[in-house]
C-alpha cells in the first residue's frame, strides 16, 4: 500500500511536501523492490473448472451413479455366482431351462411378503385340480399356492369354479432328473451329511411309478365295462376310450411331476380329471415301492433317474440359490448378471468408440481448420458427403459381408465381427462432429497475436498446431466427446434393439440385445424382461448428459464468478 | 393515460420519418417496423423484396450452387452405396420355389449374365460391378416398370417403389398428427417457460424436458404401451392393419400411442429451443423500446419477441415437414406399424437388397433436400440474412 502510494506520487510531485512524512521509509541501498507475492494459491484452469463443477449439484449426482453403473458393470461379472459355473456344462454361460421368465425377486421383499419384487405373480382362474397340485406338493417349499380369490361362475346350469393364485414362480416342485453315477454319489453323500438322507426333508424323494398305477387304472376301467355288458347295460366307456383316457393321464403325470397321487378321469372323460380321495380323505401316492421301501434310484442307460426337489437340488449343484434379482430370460438365464455384462460391453464400446473418434476427429479438424483454404473446402466436401451415408448402412453392409468371411469369422469369432462392424459403422462418420468443433476452435485462436509471435519465433506448423493452439482447445473438445459416449451407446442399443446385427450366437451381450430379448418374449407377458435394462440405460443417458453438460459449464471460463 | 400512448406513438412516427429503420426492405411511405408485421406477412414481404432485391442474382447464384453440389453429393453417395451394397453376396435361396423367374429378373436388372451352355442348358454368372453399374443406369431411363429391381423376400418380383410408394400413408399420417400436436404445445411450453425464466414453472419443466431428452424414445413407447395397451387398455396396443382404411377411426385410435411416444422427443425439442431464442429476445434492445412505447408485455411478447425467435424456429418446422416422409425405424418396429421406417428395417433384417439401396437412398435424398429448404429458408425468413453473402 505505502509502495503504491509512492509510486502514484513521483508523477504528482507538486504534493509531495503535502504527505506526512510518517509515510515514508527509507530504502537501503542494496534493498531491490518487487511487486509483494500472492498470498493466495492462484486459481488455475482446470481447478477453476473443477470448483465450477463441484457448485453444480445435479452433475456430481449424475456422476457418482456413473460411477455406481461402472463399478456394477465392473464388479458383478467377476463376483457374481453365474460367473463360477461350470464352464463345461454350460458353455454359454449359466442357464437353467427350469427357470425360464423366473419374476424379479429380492431378499427384503420376499421376507416382508410385500407382494411386490418378491417372485411372486398373481394368476387368475386357475381351475381347482392346479390348486390341489399345489397345495398337495410334496417339495420342501410347500405350501407355495396362496388363494387371493375365489371365483365361482356360472355357465348355464353348472357352477364353475376358479381361484386367483399368487404363485412364486421359483417353486418348480419336483422334478425327475437324470444324473451322472458320480453326482448321484455326492448327493447321497451330501445328504447323509446333512442326515435328511431319504427322508421328507430330503432333496431325493420317492419316485413315481405312473406306469403300474395306470395299468391298475385301465384293468379297472376294463373290468367295469366287462361288468356292464355282462349286466346287459350300455357300458360306461368303450375300448377306445380307454385308451385315450389313459394316453391323457399318462401325458398329464409327464407334463406335471409334482403330482404324485392318483388320478382317475372325471365321469370316464377323456380330457378331465379329478383327484382320487380314499375313506379318510386323503390322496393315494403312486410311489415306486420295492419290499415296502421306497424306491429312490433307478439305473437308466448308464445314468441314474432319480426326483428331486428341484430348488433344493440346484442350490446343491450350483452353489447358490435359484433367486434371481432380475428375474430370468426365455432362456433361463439371469438378468442381472447378463445386464452386467451389457452394460460393461455398452460402455466400453461408448468409450472406445468416442477415443477413436475423438483422435480422428482431432487431427482432421485441426488440418482442415488450420491451413483454410483449399484443403478445408475439400475437407469439408467430404465430410459433407461420409455424413449423407446413414450410420445403419453402413453397419448393415459390415456384419453381412464380415459374417460372410469365413477366414475373418474363423480369426475373430461371431463376437469379434459384431464389435468390428460397430466400430466401423460409428467411426465411419462419429468424428464428423469432433472435427467441426476442431475446426472452429482453430479458426478461433489461429489468427490471434500469441500464434503470429510464435511463428515469427521461428515455431513450425506442428509446433503452433499441438503446443499452442491444441491446448487452448482442449476444454471444449474434452467435453464435446464425452458427450458423445451417451450417443454412441444409444446408437448401439437402438440398432441392436432393431435386430440390426444378430448378437445371438456371439455370446457377446449388449443392452440393446437384452431390449431385443425381451421385446420378442412379449412386453405384455414379461415385462421384467425390459424394464431393468430401460431403466439402466436410461439412467446412463440422463447422466451422462447431465455429467457433460456440467463438464460444459465447467470448463466455459466465461461462466467465472457468474454464480458468485 | 391515453393521450399519453398517443403521444409516444406520433413521436415514434416522426422518430421513423426521420430515419426509417429498414431502410432496405421497406419503401418509404411504409413506416412501420419490420417486427410489427403479422407473421406470415412479413414472410411473404420477405419473399417479395427477396425478388425485388439487387442481390436477388446473388442468392439464385446461390440456390443453384446449393442445388448443384446436392446432386453431385447425392450422386457421390449413390455411387458409393451402390458399389457397397453389390459387393453383398447374393443369396440365391429367396424361399420361393420359382428360380427360373429369379434369373430372369437379376439377367433383367444386368446383374447375372446367362451363358448358354453346348447341351441347351444356362447357367448364370454375376457380371462385374462396373457393369452392373452401367446396366442399372440405363435401366433406370429405359422406361422399364422395374428401374429400381425387384423385391425377392419382402413382396416377390414387386418393383421397391411400388412397395414404398404404399407404405408412405401411414408414416406420413403419423408424422402429421405429431407435427399437429407436438408444434403448437411445443411453442407454447417454451414461451411459457421463457416468460417464467427462473421461476418453479421454469425450473420443474426444464428438469422434465432434460429428462425427455435425454431418456430414449423407446424406453417411453415401452412405457406407453405396456401402461395404456395392456394394463388399463385405453388405446389398442399396437396399429391396426392397413385393411380398416389409413383414415378410418379405428386405425386412427391405434396410432394414438406411436403418435404420442414420438410428440415427446418432438415437444420436448421444441420447447427447448422457443425457449432459448426467446429468452434472448426478450432481452434485446427493441423490446425496452415496444415497452416504452406503451406495448403491453403481452403486445410486445406477442408482436415483437415472438415473431423474431420464430425466424430460427420456422425453418426447423420446415425441416420436419419434408421430414414427414421418413419414418422413425425403431416407434414402426414397436408398435407394429406398416410404413416406410418398418419396410426399411425389413429390408435389412430379410436382406432384400434392392428394397434396402433404394429405400436407403430415399432416406439420403430426403435429408438432402431438407438440409437444403431449411438453409434456403432461413434467408428468406430473416431478411437481415444474406445468402451466400461471401467473407
């Protein structure tokens, strides 16, 4: 402060006698004077841009859930269980054809019994005999029918009767399965250890004999009609109908292995049924007994038959329970796991794809933008002519012709060609954009002051290109490409959505090929199927173009202190 | 109070007699400023003076420029798909069992050639792609009624301009009704929201037009459709088929929900953009003066802001107009509509060739010639645009 008074002084030297003298200091003659250092660090450019983006809520929100999808994407294909499983017995990965459109469900929900995510679904008219198989299942995870309704209709003179069920889709009952000797022997061991070894709480159960009870049937049915026409009656049923009375119970034990008791048709039907009760009402097994024993195992071709509770069995097999999220596909499949996947695929396309663009984009628009003239006019023709071709003709060409390339196919796999042909058709014209920004950003600072000394330096082209003019650039280029990861992952998702380029056989999975899935399951039917990857990508989009926007602002020196 | 307005007015008149603002476009007996015209007068006195202006050679020059070098882009592109789409390999199993009319039509369209062999059979062998080249061009002029080829997997042996041709009722249907709906709500959210800068109006719509934006089209056609198709069945899910008649109350009631999942990007878009150029506006010199006047804000907002941020909103409409002609690929595919965004997919999901060069090249064309109004219009919306205008 005295110093600058002084100075301001020495030009006015008429005051000088008016300043008290107090004010002076007398300088030594080996003292230099210098300007007094900042006390305060200085702001630079980028910390400047950091503080600006650190004031805009929405983007650090938009942020920290980019952060949560790529930790998601990153982590869950690595711990997930289906990452674990047998790569022999499923070579494309988990899947189980038992749980196939499995319900989304989660833990907390289940234990509260919500009625919401918990794999539950509510299904209407469901005729008493599917009720009675439920409530008579003799799985461990019984009961799993919960009657929400009776409905009693009436159709001319008979009252029909259904019931709402909400049923979990997770209890498949039991199942009869065919194992190897070897895992036939682990499992009894792993029973005894647990000793539920052949008892109800076992993962074995007796197995069913549908053939003898049905042979029982038929001589029954056979006797009665002998005895009406003994009797001189009409008889009940023909030979004919026997028959196909018990081909349609035979189907229906093969269709439902839950059932394990004994069925007779309904008034000699042949496509109605109803459950046999005894004297004490209850239901007769039709158990396979061998000396009054219940028959567990049986030699099959090498392999043993036995029946399962099926939920139990897999979470013996596996390793894990069959509970998933998500829900499952048509394939069986878990969503989670495979959204996982598709969201590590989709952001690493964005990723690589917006890099590659951003470098080609980079070079030819600070060429074009640099030298003018001639060659930017030329530029720009072309340019103008790459961006008339649609991105979907070029992709399409690509996957035909690289899928038809047996040597390329054999080299890089189905998976290789449909990453190859993305990366041609969104390269293809996606630097289009970086190059214009380029361009107007060198025609911007090439003609400033700072650019003309450093050439009348003695700077050359590339020096004044990448030392001078790049870095004043960066800002707005950093930010353009980042905005152009949420394109490239719509892009992907769209074209793979459309069926565009067939992801089936790649093993390759991308969240456009989920939306593809699930749009051929049936929105109406499943419509967990699209639901989680709508809601992962549009989360994705919305905050990445929030996280760019405030990038945008950030690095916008011009916004300085505005907010203050 | 009156009297007052008045007396602004006559001094505002002098003000103008003294030096008219617009010196080039209008005449000197009119005094009126150029913003106080109705809309679509100003859009036809901008067309009038575009004919009578010196420069009018100048932007001719200009428009045949443009003209030019769109025929040679599109021809460039042309070329470039055509050899593309040739190098496919032909897939000679179209499902039909009639082979022979198979040959016959690629020998027509000079893409095989027929040798005759010595024991009175033929066999066929793929020309070369410079041949074939020169072959489709003159088929093209030859005034045969297949110069684009032949649909083999999509309609068997249908010419693709006939397949086009009737598929463009209901996406052109579509489009309109979108333009209808998603124009007016559009403008009107924008300026609402321009009017309310900085207040919760402005604040909550912003956050929801960024949230339509940036959310894909798809995910809220699922929505739409799942909610109001087949959990509350208000409308039907998917279109009707093109045999109730494209006009007929029923197909109309089945569009209702593509025609909405495509008015949210649309209206969204719409806003956005109203909003920023009005904003700009209405903090502009001029509107101080209409208030000082004694314009009312709604006069000066309706007269004098309004009708200038429309000068770069208007051409955008244009854009869309020509743009009714090609369809959303991906609303078609969900909800089951039969128009040309639905052929052109077909025809790359069945690789019908013909179909996909020359359905692909009418998207091209299309996007061309919009570029080309839309970069026209904006010199004749806003007469203080030169076209052309040099450095």
């Amino acid at each position: 402060m005295e110093k600058e008074i002084m100075n301001f002084n020495t030009e006015a030297s008429m005051d000088i006698k008016s300043i008290p003298s107090d004010l002076f200091v007398k300088k030594e003659n080996n003292e230099n004077l210098h300007d007094q250092a900042f006390e305060t660090k200085p702001i630079t450019y980028l910390r400047g841009a950091f503080m600006r983006f650190a004031k805009n809520k929405a983007s650090i929100v938009a942020a920290i859930i980019i952060g949560l999808l790529v930790l998601f994407a990153i982590v869950v294909p690595f711990v997930s269980p289906m990452s674990r499983v047998d790569p022999i017995e499923y070579p494309n990965g988990f899947k189980d054809p038992n749980f196939t459109y499995a319900l989304p469900t989660n833990p907390i929900n289940k234990a509260l019994n919500l009625g919401w995510w918990d794999g539950t679904e509510v299904k209407t008219g469901i005729p008493k005999n599917d009720l009675d198989m439920y409530e008579l299942d003799d799985s461990n995870h019984a009961p799993i029918a919960e009657v929400v309704e009776k409905v009693e209709e009436k159709i001319g003179a008979r009252i029909q009767t259904h019931y709402t069920l909400r049923l979990d889709s997770y209890s498949t009952g039991c199942k009869e399965i065919n194992v190897s000797q070897e895992e036939y022997e682990k499992l009894v061991a792993y029973e005894k250890e647990q000793g539920i070894y052949h008892t109800d709480k076992g993962i074995m159960k007796p197995l069913r004999n549908c053939g003898s009870y049905l042979d029982k049937y038929q001589k029954q049915l056979e006797d009665e009609m002998k005895a009406a026409i003994d009797e001189g009656v009409t008889p009940p049923v023909t030979e004919d109908a026997i028959s196909k009375i018990i081909d349609f119970l035979e189907g229906y034990y093969n269709q439902h292995q839950r059932v394990w008791y004994e069925i007779v048709s309904r008034n000699y039907s042949q496509n109605s049924f109803v459950i046999k009760y005894d004297a004490n009402n209850k239901v007769t097994p039709i158990y396979e007994m061998n000396g009054g024993e219940y028959v567990y195992a049986k030699d099959n071709l090498g392999k043993v038959t036995i029946r399962v509770d099926y939920y139990d069995y897999f979470t013996f097999h596996n390793g894990f329970e069959p509970r998933f999220m998500f829900g499952t596909n048509s394939a069986g499949e878990d969503i989670f796991y495979r959204l996982a996947l598709g969201t590590r695929f989709s952001l690493l396309l964005g990723v690589g794809i917006s890099l590659i663009n951003f470098i080609i984009g980079l070079i030819w628009g600070a060429v074009s933008g640099y030298y003018g003239g001639t060659a930017d006019l030329v530029m720009e023709r072309v340019t103008d002519i790459i961006s008339c071709i649609p991105t979907i003709v070029i992709l399409e060409i690509a996957s035909v012709q690289f899928t038809n390339n047996a040597d390329l196919k054999s080299a890089i796999g189905q998976g290789g060609i449909i990453v190859l042909a993305f990366l041609l058709a969104f390269v293809y014209s996606g630097w289009i954009g970086v190059a214009g920004t380029t361009r107007m950003q060198f025609y911007r600072f090439k003609g400033q002051e700072y650019v003309l000394a450093s050439r009348t330096l003695g700077a050359k082209d590339p020096r004044l290109i990448f030392r001078h003019i790049l870095p004043n650039a960066a800002g707005t280029l950093v930010t353009s490409s980042v905005l152009m990861i949420p394109g490239v992952i719509f892009g992907e998702s769209t074209l793979s959505y459309l069926g565009v380029v067939n992801f089936s056989t790649s093993g390759l999975v991308s969240i456009g090929s989920l939306l593809n899935e699930g749009s051929h399951a049936g929105l109406n039917a499943h419509p967990h199927m699209l639901f989680f990857p709508c809601v992962v990508i549009s989360l994705l989009m919305i905050c990445f173009n929030l996280f760019g926007n405030g990038l945008r602002d950030a690095f916008n020196t011009t916004l300085r202190g505005s907010e203050d | 109070m009156k009297q007052k307005k008045k007396e602004i007015e006559t001094e505002d008149t002098i003000l103008d007699e003294k030096k008219p603002l617009d010196v080039s476009n209008a005449s000197s007996d009119e005094l009126v400023l150029e913003s106080d015209r109705p809309f679509l007068e100003r859009f036809g006195r901008g067309f009038v003076n575009f004919w009578r202006n010196k420069s009018t050679i100048d932007t001719l020059k200009y428009i045949l420029k443009r003209l030019l070098l769109m025929v040679f882009t599109f021809g460039i592109v042309f070329v470039v798909c055509f050899v593309l789409i040739r190098l496919l390999p032909i897939d000679e199993n179209t499902g039909m069992d009639d082979k022979e009319k198979f040959y016959l039509s690629m020998v027509s369209k000079g893409i095989y050639r027929r040798i005759e062999n010595p024991d009175g059979t033929y066999t066929y062998e793929v020309m070369p792609i410079l041949l074939q080249f020169v072959n489709f061009i003159k088929n093209l002029f030859s005034g045969s009624d297949h110069p684009f080829g032949y649909s083999y997997r999509i309609q068997w042996l249908i010419s693709p301009h006939e397949i086009l041709g009737s598929r463009l009722t209901p996406t052109i249907l579509m489009n309109i009704y979108t333009m209808i709906v998603s124009v007016p709500v559009g403008l009107g959210l924008g300026t609402f929201m321009a009017l309310r800068k900085n207040h919760w109006e402005d604040h909550v719509l912003s956050v929801l037009i960024m949230l339509v934006i940036s959310v894909p089209s798809y995910v809220y056609a699922f929505v739409l459709q799942y909610l109001f198709g087949y959990v509350w069945q208000i409308f039907p899910p998917t279109a009707a088929s093109s045999t109730v008649g494209y006009f007929s109350p029923t197909y109309f009631a089945s569009i209702i929900l593509p025609v909405l999942s495509m008015c949210f990007g649309s209206i969204a878009g719409y806003a956005r953009y109203t909003r920023a150029e009005l904003t700009e506006v209405l903090t502009s010199d001029f509107m101080l003066l209409a208030r000082t006047k004694g314009l009312s804000r709604g006069q000066a907002t309706v007269r004098h802001a309004f009708r200038n941020s429309l000068v770069p909103i208007f051409p955008m409409i244009l854009g869309e107009i020509i743009g009714v002609l090609s369809g959303s690929m991906i609303i078609e595919a969900i909800f089951n509509v039969n128009g040309v965004g639905g052929l052109y997919l077909e025809s790359i999901t069945k690789q019908d060739y013909d179909v996909f060069q020359f359905v692909s090249m009418f998207y091209i064309f299309i996007g061309l010639v919009g570029t080309l109004v839309v970069d026209i219009s904006y010199g004749i919306g806003d007469p203080r645009i030169t076209m052309g205008g040099g450095k």
